[in-house]
C-alpha cells in the first residue's frame, strides 16, 4: 500500500501534467483529502508511465474526485507524486 503524506508542495505546472479527476484499487485516492498525496516509484510500475497515469486519472473520476500527477524524485528514487487537486 502507499503511503499517503501531507503538506508536499504540489509543482509548477509543465509539460506532461496530467490534471484528471477511480475504481477501488490499491491506490489510496478514496482516502485521500485535497493537498494530500502519495509516492509511487518507477520500480513498483508494471505497466507503462502513460498507462498508470490513465489508471490513476480512471480511478479517481469514478470517486468524483481530481489529482495531478508530476514525475519528479523522492528520497533518491525517481516516480510520479500523485496530488488530489479536488
């Protein structure tokens, strides 16, 4: 399961954001309040970088809920930080 943290600043946007408002899964996006956010690094990924980040915008439109997903690095290892942005 990932952990879900508080007070990480969300980035400026750029190229590649994705801005997409799930079903259950072992995503933690229906605990997730506006600000809070998880870290999934690359070597947890089975499929492709695009591909989780439709599965993660899937899952959190089925909650009515919307996240930003940034590729960035956290504690040395390199992965996308998922926000819930509303």
């Amino acid at each position: 399961m990932y952990e879900i943290e508080k007070n990480i600043p969300l980035p400026t946007s750029r190229k590649g954001v994705v801005h997409v408002g799930g079903f259950a899964s072992k995503f933690p996006i229906r605990e997730m309040v506006i600000g809070d956010s998880f870290f999934i690094p690359f070597t947890k990924v089975v499929c492709s970088k695009q591909g989780l980040r439709g599965q993660i915008g899937n899952m959190a439109r089925g909650f009515g809920k919307k996240t930003a997903i940034r590729t960035m690095e956290s504690n040395g290892a390199d992965g996308f930080r998922v926000w819930r942005i509303e």
